[in-house]
C-alpha cells in the first residue's frame, strides 16, 4: 500500500485543556518522589492532546481528554487524600467549553461520527470525554483494564466511576502474535480496522497496560502516538526517564521503539503531552515528515 492508497486521509490534534506537571514529573530526577510532589516548585505546561484520525468507517480518536467536571464538580474525585494529592502533581487550566464535542465542532466533526476511541491508558485525563461518545467502541489493553480490579485504583488516579459507566462500549484489547518484523519486537499488536491502517501495540511504563498506535495516513510520513510513554519523542530516544512509571518497563518500551524507528526511519513520534505535536501537525513539514522530537 502507499501512501497516496492508505484509508486514512487526516490527523488531527486538539487540547482539552492545559495542565502543568513538575519539571521532576516530565524530565527525572535522582530525588525522591514524595519530596518533589510535596515540595517542589518547578512546574511545566503541557498539553492535554486528543488525536483525531479520518478513517472513511468514521472518526477514530487516540484518547478522549479531560473531563471539564474535575474543577467544577467537588465530588469529582471522591477521596480527600487523593484530591490533596491531585492538587500537588497536577495543575489544571480548563475552560468549560472545552469539551471534546465543542473541540471536535471546531475542526469540522460531529461527536456522533466517533466509531472509535483508543484509549492509551487509564488516567483521568485521558478518559475524560468517553461519555460525550456512547455510541463509540473503547478500546482499552487487558492489562490496563486489570488495574480497575485491584483494591485501590484511585491512587494512580484511575477512576472507576468515570471509566466503568453504564453507557460505554469497552473492547479489550488482546495483541495477536504478528510475523511482521517491523512489529514482532512488540511481541504482538492488534489491527484496529483490519486494513493495516492504525496498528495498537503494547508499551507499558507508565501505567502495565499502556498502549502506542502506528499510523499510515494519506500523504503523511507514518506516525506512532505513544500517550504518555514519554513526554517528548526526543526524551524516549535518549533515554530520559521520567520520574513516574516502572522504569524497568519504560526503558524496554524505549528501545522497542527506537528499533521501530531505525526500520522505518521517516517515523514521527507523537506524545498526547507535547506542544511540539500541535506546531508540528499545524506546519507544512509535516507532509515532508519532519519532525525534531522525533
């Protein structure tokens, strides 16, 4: 298939909103962690990015946001300690008109033609708009979803009652064994419309069940959306961990896609929490697929 015959003619980004992390959060650090979430000062902005890809079956989203109700509803989160510990990792900017419905309106879209959203991780700020979408499916890794099944989800800001609500569509997702050898690192991956088009495949790191899409779009150098497995391309390239996650794991999912990246070298990474995506996909380099933080 080339590029000019892929089934996927568009991509597109918006931002949910603007949080702001802790340098120590996005770029590591040898601290220990409940120092700098309790004390530190040093915050950085980032986006909270929703990709939407064009697929002649209906709109796909990787990821649905954050849910504007977080700072309007006080019974949001509904643990006292789990709130007081939001407010020291997480700074929220949002809008009430931030929703995914207006987000999608002003591209173009209608909310009703979303057939699909993968979700590449659980956390709050990447479920938020899945009840704007009931009629969509969800997919969501078998691992990820197993995390809702221990005793306390919450603590790692899973949320059950905004996850498992009685209106959404969930699909688990389960990697299939794959001969690619473009993909066998991966150890298997999931077709998402069955025409090769948009390719699930496990990174876990940041959450066990974290999962990355390979993209081939129309007229576009492919891409890969990798949530929050890093927090820009070029930290997953050198080795920069963050100081979330299992580092073990995240370092396995970085040279797993660095081995992408050496065979398909035009390969653009795309973090849901860089503003570089957004300048990226927004300039004519895109059609040339360059990209410095990948």
């Amino acid at each position: 298939m080339t590029a000019e015959d892929r089934p996927v003619k568009g991509l597109h980004v918006f931002s949910t909103g603007i949080g702001s992390i802790h340098t120590e959060h996005r770029y590591g650090t040898r601290l220990p962690q409940m120092w700098w979430v309790l004390l530190s000062r040093n915050w950085v902005e980032v986006p909270i990015n929703v990709f939407v890809l064009e697929h002649p079956e209906g709109l796909i989203l990787f990821d649905a946001g954050v849910d504007t109700a977080v700072l309007t509803n006080p019974n949001y989160v509904t643990s006292a300690v789990i709130r007081f510990f939001m407010r020291r990792l997480f700074r929220l900017r949002l809008r009430p008109d931030e929703t995914l419905t207006n987000k999608l309106a002003g591209l173009g879209f209608n909310a009703a033609d979303v057939c699909k959203v993968v979700v590449s991780h659980l956390h709050f700020d990447h479920v938020g708009g899945i009840g704007e979408v009931p009629q969509a499916d969800l997919l969501v890794s078998y691992n990820e979803w197993a995390q809702l099944s221990g005793p306390h989800p919450e603590r790692d800001f899973i949320f059950r009652d905004h996850v498992q609500r009685p209106d959404s569509r969930w699909q688990l997702v389960d990697f299939g064994h794959t001969d690619d050898p473009l993909l066998s690192p991966f150890g298997g991956c999931y077709d998402v419309m069955n025409d090769g088009s948009l390719i699930l495949l496990p990174t876990p790191g940041h959450t066990p069940g974290s999962i990355s899409m390979l993209a081939r779009i129309k007229g576009r150098a492919p891409v890969l959306l990798i949530g929050d497995l890093a927090y820009a391309g070029e930290l997953l390239m050198k080795d920069q961990l963050p100081d979330t996650g299992d580092k073990a794991q995240l370092l396995a999912s970085y040279a797993k896609v660095r081995v992408l990246k050496q065979r398909l070298p035009e390969l653009i990474l795309l973090p849901s929490h860089d503003f570089a995506v957004q300048e990226y996909l927004s300039s004519s380099l895109a059609q040339q697929g360059f990209y410095s933080g990948a």
